[in-house]
C-alpha cells in the first residue's frame, strides 16, 4: 500500500496544472479510478466526481481533495525572448530568484533570472524582487524563438522539482505535494473499498482552483448536495527551527494526520468542523491506532474546501483530515508518507460505519418533545 500510494504521488506530483489548468492531472485521476468507481464524471470545470455505492440505503458522504498547485502564467513574452509572469495561487516572492522551471504541461525547461551577485548594489542583495521585477530565461533571442517553442501568453509555469526521498525513505521532497498527496490517498480508497460492505453512496471528488479561492468545491458541493464531507488536505508542519512549534503550529511530520478544528483567513473565510463529523473522526482515529493531531489555525492564511462546502446546499457539516508537510507552497515540500498512509485509515473506517452516526449539530432529549 506505502509503495502504491508513492507511486501515485511520484507521477502526479511530475505533473503540471497550475490553477485553472489541471488538465493533466484530471486525465491521470480519470485514468486511475475509472475501473475502481461505479460511475466517474468530469464536469466542464475538471472537477472529478467518482461514485461507489454502498451495498444499502445510507448518507451521502463526499470524501475531496483538490487537483491544483500553486504556480505562474505567462504574463508577456518581451521581444528579447525573456518571458513575464504573473502568480496563481500563493507563492512567497523570497522563493523566486534563481530557481529553474517548467512551462506548460511539456515541460519545456526555464530559469527565472538572477542579476550578477557582482553587479548588485548593498541595497539590492538586501530586497526582495517581486513577480514582476522578475523574468523566465528560456535561453531564446527573440518573441518569436519563445513561440516557436510552443509557449504562449497564459501557458502554464511551475518550479522544476524532482522526487527525492530523504535518507529516511518515508520522507518525500518535491512540489506540489499540497495536495497532489490526497489525490493518491483517494486512488488508493476506491481500490480499498472495491470490495467493501457500507450503506450509502461516497462521492470522491477532486477539485479544481481550490488554491484561488475553493472554487471548485463550491461548484460541486451545490451540484452534489452531499448528507456531510470530509476534506484531506495538507497542512503546514511547525516542527522546524523558525516556528515557535507548541505556540504557533503544533503540527509534526511523523506524527499522524492533522485535524484543524476551526481555521480562517481573517475578512474571507472561516470553518469550524462540525460536532459529530469531528467525532468520526476521533473514533476512527483511535479504532485504528492512528494518531491525531488537533488544532486550531485562525488567521495565519490557512484555510480549505471545507470553507465553501460548509455554505453549500444550505450547510454541509464537514471535517478535515490533514497530511503534515513542511516547506509550504515551494520546490521542496517534505511529508512523512506513513501521515497519508494514516489519513487513508481514518477515511476508509468513516467510510465503512456511514450512516451509523447522527449528524444533527445537538441531541434534543425526548422529553422536550414529547
């Protein structure tokens, strides 16, 4: 199971679809869970819908994670043949300069240019460019070279990045981890649960744009109307020498997934899980020896699909099962694959007792109402 999950997250992670382009990865999750849903769609946003049905009537559980990474677009391609960008999605300038990349889904290879370390006054050494003090050097001499390469304004660019196992072989480096990571977890549910006894119907979905705004889970969530969701993603790990880890970001690598119980972005989103769903969790969490990581992450720019899904189809209880990974939004995110392989738990045990919990928000005692 570890060397397929990997083998999943090895090629979807060697692909690029930058929000809004997801393309190739849509095509490879098709390709993987075509033979293990009852039914898969993609709607005319990319986002992947497959079914299972359960062997009795039951809730509708959507289990979701989403397709996209952070990236570029080309912006202009200057008639010196250096191309412009613009971001999509949330990548902090000081990571820009001197890194090599991929443009569009072919891979044709790039650098983002880094003036002479010889040539820069004091005060440049000291300042950060933005994205657009910097340029792609694709090694052309002209607009029209760049073209005739097959790059266009809009076309996709992401961070060259390869998949490096540390010494440790549980620990993986490479981009795009978040959340190329869940979608593997996702292949490899389906595959568990091909033969598998629970009532009700799952839905798991991929999502598109989610890094631009949950865009995708907003579309799907009123389409859907799921009974309740869970949402795997990844998470910020705080365990290394510039987090205060215990005040600011509880979180390790190692030590199973993450369950944020309320995180926001302060003015545009807010989720707080819901009761019983949290309770799923837990109990699966300890039925399966699988340790949980609680937290809160309120304001610190953090936030998921659970967000919209929440607001969908006049309130969708959800929870979220979080992989730990370190280096967010960069060439070198690092996870610990036995977090995801504990994630996978977790959701399948939900799965399997769908149906066996009441999802109302209080228990209303009967003498109430009698």
């Amino acid at each position: 199971m570890k060397d397929r999950i990997k083998g999943y997250l090895r090629d979807l992670t060697g692909l690029v679809g930058v929000s809004g382009s997801e393309q190739p990865v849509v095509q490879y999750l098709y390709k993987q869970l075509y033979s293990v849903a009852d039914e898969i769609k993609i709607d005319n946003s990319g986002n992947v819908i497959a079914m299972k049905n359960g062997t009795e009537p039951g809730p509708k559980l959507m289990v979701s994670a989403h397709s996209d990474e952070v990236g570029f677009i080309v912006k202009n391609i200057l008639k010196d043949g250096f191309i412009a960008l613009d971001k999509i999605g949330g990548t902090p300038d000081t990571l820009l300069q001197g890194r090599k990349v991929w443009i569009t889904d072919k891979k044709i290879p790039g650098i983002i240019g880094v003036k002479a370390g010889h040539m820069q006054s004091p005060e440049e050494m000291k300042r950060v460019k933005t994205i657009h003090e910097c340029y792609v050097d694709v090694g052309a001499s002209s607009k029209q070279e760049v073209e005739n390469m097959g790059i266009n304004i809009g076309d996709s660019v992401v961070f060259q990045s390869d998949f490096m196992e540390m010494h440790d072989k549980d620990l993986i480096c490479t981009k795009s981890i978040d959340n190329r990571i869940n979608c593997a977890v996702i292949i490899e549910l389906f595959h568990h649960l091909k033969n598998a006894d629970f009532a009700g119907t799952l839905y798991g979905v991929i999502t598109v744009r989610e890094e631009v705004g949950l865009q995708g889970a907003e579309m799907v969530g009123n389409s859907l109307k799921p009974d309740y969701a869970i949402v795997l993603d990844t998470i910020p790990a705080g365990d290394v020498p510039d987090i205060d880890t215990d005040k600011s970001l509880p979180v390790y690598i190692g030590k199973g997934p993450a369950c944020p119980v309320s995180d926001g972005v302060v003015g545009t989103a807010f989720t707080h899980i819901h009761p019983k769903v949290r309770e799923m969790i837990e109990e699966q969490s300890e039925r399966m020896n699988v340790p949980l990581q609680l937290l809160t992450l309120n304001g610190q720019g953090y936030t998921t699909d659970a967000a919209k899904l929440s607001l969908m189809n006049g309130g969708v209880p959800i929870g979220i099962v979080a992989t730990p990974r370190r280096y967010s939004h960069s060439p070198v995110e690092l996870l610990n694959i036995n977090d995801a392989l504990g994630v996978l738990e977790i959701v399948k045990g939900i799965v399997i007792q769908n149906g066996k919990k009441d999802l109302r928000f209080i228990d209303i005692p009967s003498s109430i109402t009698t």
